[in-house]
C-alpha cells in the first residue's frame, strides 16, 4: 500500500506564509497527477492545487496567484508554497496522488490554521 506523507502546516498569521511537502513512500513507479485538496471548517473537501508528471499545472480560482505546486527533487514528491495567506485558507490540507483526476492514494493531512 503507498502511503504518502505529508509536512508543513501550522498557525500563522493572515498575510503570512507556509510551505507544505508531501511524499509518497514508493519510487516503484511514477504518479501520472499529484495534488492538494483540503477541508475547511464546515465545508466540503475541494481540489486546491494539482502538478501532472509533465508539469502542467492546475488551480483553485480562489489560490490562484497566491498559492504555488510544485513538483520536489525526489521522484513523487510535490511541494505546496503558499503565499498571502486568509483566514479562509483554514484546513486541513491533504496531499493525494493517482494516475488519473480521481487519486489513488490520500495522506493523512496536515493542519493549517491562519489567523486574522
């Protein structure tokens, strides 16, 4: 079974920054899609960010500019730079991985909390 684990998140302040890292645990074979889906309070799990292994990337309308994926130097590793953070950026941020849009594999998720 991949696992993939997740690091990085945290409190900071609205305005401030966190990066998160997520990796998965086998180099066997290489993910087609990784990405970023998180939870806040109260609300569905939502698509955040996501990196194809040719490097096209995809943003939520709301992360765009301010949110950046990227793909780590170790084979299914993807890095998760956020910028400007809200309050609204609340969540649990969860890390996933597949072979197509629908993951295979899910992290355990790491908290970010972000205050006003």
């Amino acid at each position: 079974q991949v696992q993939l684990v997740e690091s990085g998140g945290g409190l900071v302040q609205s305005g401030g920054s966190l990066r998160l890292s997520c990796a998965a645990s086998t180099t066997f074979f290489r993910m087609n899609i990784m990405a970023w889906y998180r939870q806040g309070p109260g609300k569905q799990r939502e698509l955040v960010a996501s990196i194809t292994s040719g490097g096209t990337t995809n943003y939520e309308d709301s992360v765009k500019g301010r949110f950046t994926i990227s793909k780590g130097d170790a084979k299914n590793t993807v890095n998760l730079t956020m910028d400007s953070l809200k309050p609204e950026d609340t969540g649990v941020y969860y890390c996933a991985a597949g072979f197509s849009l629908v993951p295979s594999f899910w992290g355990q998720g790491t908290r970010v909390t972000v205050s006003s």
